[in-house]
C-alpha cells in the first residue's frame, strides 16, 4: 500500500512507515494514494467479522503483509463485538463500547498496537506521543501497556476529562506515562504537532502518534461499519444514514472510507456538541474556529479537527460534494434533554451518542434507516449520566477496578519546552 502526504504529495511511503512514522512533513496526514472497490458487497457483508475485517484491511494494506498476517492481527486487536441495538422502529444503535476501555477507540487503539507490532524490529525504541480528549488515552494506554520498546506518552487536559476517563488510563504506571496539560485538547494536539515537527526530537526519541493522525486506527474503524451494515434486516439496507458524534472526525473519515469501498450508505451526518466548527464550515464555506468551549461531551470539545483535511481529500478525488454530508450541532441541554427521553423510552446512552441520536431523529426521512454510533459506555461519564437521570450508575469492572487506584499523572504548562523534558525524562 502506498500513502501519500496530502500537504506534500512528493512524499510517498507504504503502509509500515505509515504506521512508524504518524504524521508525514509539515504535519501532512498521510492518505492512501489508492482507494479499493469491493464488487461483491453483499458477499462480504454476509462474511463474519473476522474474516470480513481481514479482506477489507487487505485491501488497503495490500502484499506488504500477508492476508495471514493481517488475519492474526485482526483477530488479536478485535477480541470483542460491535452489536446493533433496535433502539425504535428503523433506528439503531451500534455499540462500540464492548472492548476493555468501553470506547470506540479500543478497535483502533489495539490495531494500531499490532501494526506497529508487524512493521518494526522487535528491539527498535519507540516513543508515542498522543494527544486525548478521554478515550483515545485509555485504549492507546491498554493496548500497548508492558511492552518493552515502547514508552507511551499521553497528554490530556487537565480537569477536562470525566474522572472516570482520567481513572483508566492514568493509573497504570510501567511504560505508561500520562501528562495533565493546563490547557484544552487543541492544546494537546498543538503540542504533539510541534513534536513531529522537531526533526531532532523526532529522532532522538523515536516519535510516533497514535492519534487518529495515525493511519492503522483509521483503517480499523472502517471494519465497524461494515459489521453494523450486516447486523441491519436485507430490506433495511437499502437506504441506511448513518450519524457519527464527531470531535477530531476520525470516526466519520472511517465511515466514509466504508463507503467509498463499497458499503451503501446513503448518507452520513456529523454530529458535534457547540463546538461546531465542521457544522459550520458545512453551512457557510467558511473554515472559522472558535475558542473551544467545555460540554458535558467532553471527547468532543475539539474545534480545530484534525482529520478534516482526509474527509476533503476523500470527498475531492471521489466527486463527493460536501454538501452531500449531514451535519447538526447540539447544545447541552438538549444532549441531557434527548439523554432522558431515550432513557425513558428504555435506551440507556452517554451524552456523545445522545447527540448523534438526537440529529438523526431530526433528519431522519420516512423509509430511510437509521444507526447512530455509540462510542463510549455510558458509565465513563457516570457523574454527568447520574447527574441527568438522577440514578446511580454501577460500574463495570474494568472502571471499578482503575477507580480504586492511585492517579500517576504529571502536570505540565502549555509549553514545547516542558514537554520536550518530559520526552526526554521518560527514555
Ligand atoms: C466517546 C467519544 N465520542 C466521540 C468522539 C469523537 O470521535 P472523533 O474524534 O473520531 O470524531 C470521541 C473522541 O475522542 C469519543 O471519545
């Protein structure tokens, strides 16, 4: 497979140094220079997870890596389901939330961890610098935990994340290192952006991202919408709209990737809290972000997304128009108000699937078929989910288990200096 850098496109690499490398020269994100077609769709939808999952990361992957390689891979990073959930006539959710972080980012995270795994020398010393609204941290945190060449340094904003969310990723010490930054998660991002560009400290610690800068993430996500897809009843195939809560607009590249391999999809939505910078953007042509402002959908609270220039690229060499793409943004007090309504009716969700949930009741046209994407259980967010439904949610394990333990996280000012030490302390 090879990749290209869409800011640079004279930069060409394949998929392994896709993969070691993160983010390409002047902080290019790197995008396949092909783009795979699957003519039997319904073939592949009627194959089971696996070995759907290994066809279509081959696809992308190509001969760099055995089909037998690709399949242990998947097998080893995808250890848990994705079910749909009829949560009314017509409207689904897909629960992404059943693997050891209860998030989305556990499919990435673990695939990422074994591509890494399959494309470097067993002794090499990396250093993955990544940036997290919450989720990412944990999954990145789990999956690569005790491995010995690798030291894991996450940056997180300090007091902006659930306790819980903070809980599973900062208590886990070895080769796990968690940073509290005085500042929000564009802050974060900035900081990791200013890493990559220091060719110096790229080298000197051996950098890589595990962000959704990271292509191998990406590519795992792809395989969820083709699982949700083949769960839906064959008549309700025809007309699916799938609405993605979106902050860096990974997920929603992911989806649209699923589609331009093949998968029927009518039309997707992006669905974000007031950080609405996308929505925006959708509306008036104008690319105008804001301050970021806290919500109750803190994994959200983004206003420069990262991935948006994939979604642009994508949508550019396919003859996509943007304007083909849904949007919405919620507030939080219609999150919390479209939280307790789905309660009621019997669904419990955490306020990011709530406002995708919310959008694509509002867009939703008769005869279509609805999936909104669950991306976090919603015991991560205990305390805003307890605080609305006024209950007193029960933890599962894993969260009961971090809960109880002690907090390792360093605190760090805004500033590249200070974290270059950082970088430098933990090798
Ligand atoms: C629970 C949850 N929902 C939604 C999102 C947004 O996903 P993306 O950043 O891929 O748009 C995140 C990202 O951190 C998340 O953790």
């Amino acid at each position: 497979m090879k990749l290209y850098n869409i800011k640079e496109n004279d930069e060409q690499v394949s998929f392994g140094q896709a993969v070691r490398q993160g983010l390409g020269r002047n902080q290019g994100l790197f995008f396949p220079s092909e783009l795979p077609k699957f003519d039997d769709v319904d073939a592949l939808l009627a194959e089971d997870f696996i070995p759907r999952s290994t066809k279509i990361l081959s696809a992308f992957i190509g001969e760099e890596l055995s089909q037998d390689t690709v399949k242990s891979m998947v097998e080893n990073a995808f250890q848990f389901p994705a079910p749909i959930h009829a949560v009314k006539e017509g409207v689904y959710a897909l629960e992404l939330f059943h693997g050891p972080t209860l998030a989305f980012k556990d499919f990435g995270g673990r695939f990422m961890a074994q591509s890494l795994a399959a494309v470097t020398e067993g002794n090499e010393q990396i250093t993955i610098l990544t940036a997290t609204s919450g989720d990412t941290g944990a999954a990145v945190a789990h999956a690569f935990y005790g491995m010995d060449n690798i030291k894991v340094v996450i940056l997180y904003p300090k007091g902006k994340i659930s306790p819980l969310q903070e809980k599973l990723f900062c208590t886990l010490g070895k080769n796990i290192h968690t940073v509290a930054v005085d500042g929000d998660f564009d802050d974060c991002q900035a900081l990791v952006k200013q890493s990559f560009d220091d060719a110096e400290l790229r080298k000197e610690v051996g950098l890589n991202s595990a962000n959704s800068i990271n292509i191998s993430r990406l590519m795992a996500q792809i395989c969820y919408y083709f699982e949700a897809v083949s769960q839906l009843p064959k008549e309700k195939r025809s007309d699916v709209v799938i609405s993605v809560p979106s902050g860096n607009f990974g997920n929603l590249t992911a989806g649209l990737l699923a589609k331009s391999l093949g998968l029927p999809v009518k039309r997707f939505i992006a669905a974000t809290n007031v950080n609405d910078t996308v929505p925006r953007y959708l509306e008036t042509g104008k690319w105008e972000p804001k301050t970021t402002i806290p919500t109750i959908s803190n994994a959200m609270d983004v206003s420069q997304p990262n991935n948006w220039p994939r979604i642009e690229e994508l949508c550019q060499r396919l003859g996509w128009g943007l304007e083909t793409l849904g949007k919405g943004a919620v507030t939080d007090e219609q999150s919390a108000e479209t939280l307790k309504a789905m309660n009621a009716e019997g669904y419990l969700c955490e306020p990011h699937g709530a406002i995708a949930y919310r959008i694509l009741e509002e867009q939703l046209n008769e005869g279509e078929t609805g999936l909104f994407l669950c991306t976090a259980h919603p015991a991560k967010f205990k305390e805003v989910v307890d605080d609305i439904l006024g209950g007193d949610l029960e933890l599962p394990a894993p969260l009961a288990k971090h809960n109880a333990m002690e907090l390792l996280s360093e605190d760090l000012a805004n500033d590249f200096d200070a974290l270059k030490a950082v970088l430098r302390k933990v090798q």
